[in-house]
C-alpha cells in the first residue's frame, strides 16, 4: 500500500492544508491496520465468548465507536468523491 500511495501523492502537496490532512489520514489508517492485526489474529476471540456484565458492555461501547469511525470515513470518501466527480465533469466540458 506504500508504493501504491506514492503513486498518487507527491513528496510536495500542492496545498500544505492537504499534505497536514493527509498525515493524519495516514497515521489514522496505520491505527486501524494494527488494529485490524489484533482482531485477525485472534487475539479477540477469548473477549468475544467473554457473557460477563463488562465485557458486554464495552463490545456495545466498542460497536457504537467502530459506527462512528465508518460515518465519519465515509463522509471523508463522498467529499473526495464529489470532488473526483466535479474534476471529471470539468475536463468533459474543456
């Protein structure tokens, strides 16, 4: 995924908001990899056959955080991608 990510930005941001925006999204995607990394490799498993009172109770906590993180992934993925789409419509009418 590196390599395929230098493809699509330069060392140098046309924008420095951008470049700013982009490390957080990037260090923000290398948290969910690792955290990705826990649950594939089944470090999870003994928490999810846990019926105690707790371990319920933070799995609720846990699903309503992992809702939160999708809404607000996918709100960031429409903005790009009504901006992908403005570009494409610009160029057809040039």
């Amino acid at each position: 995924m590196q390599a395929v990510r230098r493809l699509y930005t330069p060392k140098k941001a046309v924008h420095e908001s951008f470049r700013n925006y982009r490390k957080h999204i990037d260090r923000s995607v290398k948290e969910l990899a690792k955290a990705m990394g826990i649950m594939n490799d089944g470090e999870l498993e003994e928490f999810f056959m846990d019926d105690s009172e707790q371990a319920q109770g933070e799995r609720r906590t846990m699903e309503k955080t992992t809702q939160g993180i999708s809404v607000i992934a996918g709100e960031h993925h429409l903005r790009f991608l009504c901006a992908v789409e403005e570009d494409k419509q610009n160029k057809q009418e040039v």
